[in-house]
C-alpha cells in the first residue's frame, strides 16, 4: 500500500541510534546531512566503534547504558542485530521521553512489531531494504537510503501522527516509501532476503565440506552468488529465528524447485532441465524490466 505521507519534515531535536554499526551509522549520517536532526546520540557494545563514530562526526555523543542514550531524544531508532530488540525495548521503556517516536531499521517485522508496540509508548515499524555485506561502523556510508524502497509498517496500534512522521523522515532521506502489514513484510522478505542468505552461507558450507580447497578457483559467478555469506552471521541468525515460520516455508519451497532439477539431470532430461532454467530466466528479468 503505498501513501504519500504531506507537508514539510520537522527536523528532530535529538535522535537515539541505539546501535551504531552499518545502518545505525549511515542513518546517522543521512540526518546529519539533511539537517533532520539537531543531535545524535549514539549507544553501542563496544565503546571503540562508538569513538569511532564520534570521531567521524555520525554522533555529538555516546552512551555505554542505552537509558541514558535516550534521554531527551524525541526519536529513538533500534539498529542492533533484531534479536535484542526486545531487551533493549523493555529497558529503555520507562527513559523514553513523552512523546518520542520509537522506530527500527530491522529486516523482521511480524510478531516482533506487535511486542515491540505493547513494550514502548510509540512504536512504528521501519525496514530500509539496503545495506551491505560487510558490518560495523567502518562500513557506514552516506547516501545508503537514496532511492531504495522503505517499508513501514501499519499496524492498529500505530499512532497515525507517528507514522506519518516517519513516512516524512524516510522520504526525506531519498526512500520509497511503502507501507505494509507487518507479517506480509516477513514472508515477502523470506523469500527476496532471507531466505538467499540461507542459501548463500549453505552453498559455502557445500563447499567446505566437499572440498574446502576448492573454494581457491572460485570465479566471478560463485563470489557474486556467494557475496551476501559474508553477512554478519549474528544478525542473520536472529533474522532466521525471528522470521522462522516463513523462512521455513521458503526453504521448502527451494527444496521442491531443487529437486526438479535433480530429477531432471538424473533422468537425463534436457528439455524438463532447459524448461527449468528458462522458467526462471524469465521471471529474473523482471527484476531489471521492474515489472
């Protein structure tokens, strides 16, 4: 559902990122370059790579307790691997400023955005889908959300004023916004997100265990297939957990699609194999018609 959210942006007087890593970084450095928030304040586990992003000018400050990293922000993101969400919802709950908007940058939505809303005063759900494979601080980039699509999510419980703001903040940030039901965002993203990374670190792993040394004549088409293995596996591994019911579903559904072409090759069927693989030529390029 897509709804061109109206009037101006007003910038934020401080923003919390809590999580100051590949996506908490380059928003920061998206709102301090649009002039979408006065201050930033940074919060993190590991104190070097909050340095790091002071020192770099994403954050004015940072906090070792995220309490006190909320403390008069009027938007607090959560931009840690979506398995702490929770935690760090439950103990920031009551530092909240009255009136602040609560907002994420995870890959999961679902349930997790119905727990998320009864924990904290004012929570809407966001997912940039952008990126990269290579995590931390040092990867951030500015201009990481120009152009790609935002989903937000609609929920009862979502306050109409909050959303609208974000809908603003996200297009003010060079994003398409989208707004969609929490559960038909995770089983769209098992299937376009989750579920290749799947893939991806098991066509590695294939790798591993039948020839591990074979993984040095690797050319272009296994590094580009492969390239997403590189992910943080703590953030892929809760994104699977979290979204297990539709990246099960997905991982069945390949299995299916894989053992067509297994059927084919073994029975020495070139048109069933031919017809396979032209069947998904076909749909993957509509990927670059943007059907």
């Amino acid at each position: 559902m897509k709804k061109e959210a109206q009037g101006p942006f007003r910038p934020f007087e401080k923003t919390a990122i809590l999580g100051v890593g590949l996506l908490g970084g380059s928003l920061a450095l998206a709102l301090r370059k649009k002039q979408l928030s006065k201050r930033i304040s940074g919060y993190g586990r590991t104190e070097g790579n909050l340095k790091k992003a002071l020192r770099a000018g994403m954050i004015d400050e940072y906090h070792m307790d995220p309490r006190k990293a909320v403390k008069g922000a009027d938007l607090v993101v959560l931009a840690t691997p979506v398995g702490m969400f929770r935690g760090l919802a439950s103990e920031i709950k009551d530092a909240v400023e009255e009136g602040s908007i609560q907002t994420d940058v995870g890959s999961v939505k679902g349930a997790l955005v119905s727990e998320l809303e009864s924990i904290l005063p004012n929570f809407i759900g966001s997912h940039p889908i952008s990126g990269g494979e290579r995590p931390g601080v040092d990867n951030a980039v500015d201009g990481l959300f120009e152009g790609v699509r935002c989903i937000v999510t609609v929920t009862k419980a979502a306050d109409k004023n909050a959303l609208e703001r974000m809908e603003l903040m996200w297009r003010a940030l060079g994003g398409n916004v989208e707004l969609m039901d929490p559960d038909k965002h995770d089983m769209i993203y098992a299937l376009m997100s989750h579920l290749p990374h799947v893939l991806a670190y098991s066509l590695v792993n294939t790798v591993g265990s039948m020839d591990g040394k074979s993984i040095k004549y690797a050319g272009q088409g296994f590094k580009d297939t492969t390239r997403i293995a590189l992910s943080s596996p703590e953030v892929w591994r809760d994104i699977c957990l979290l979204n297990g019911k539709h990246v099960i579903a997905s991982i069945k559904a390949f299995r299916q699609e894989l053992d067509k072409i297994e059927c084919a090759i073994a029975g020495n069927n070139p048109a069933a194999l031919e017809a396979e693989f032209g069947r998904s030529r076909a749909l993957r390029e509509k990927i670059d018609r943007k059907d």
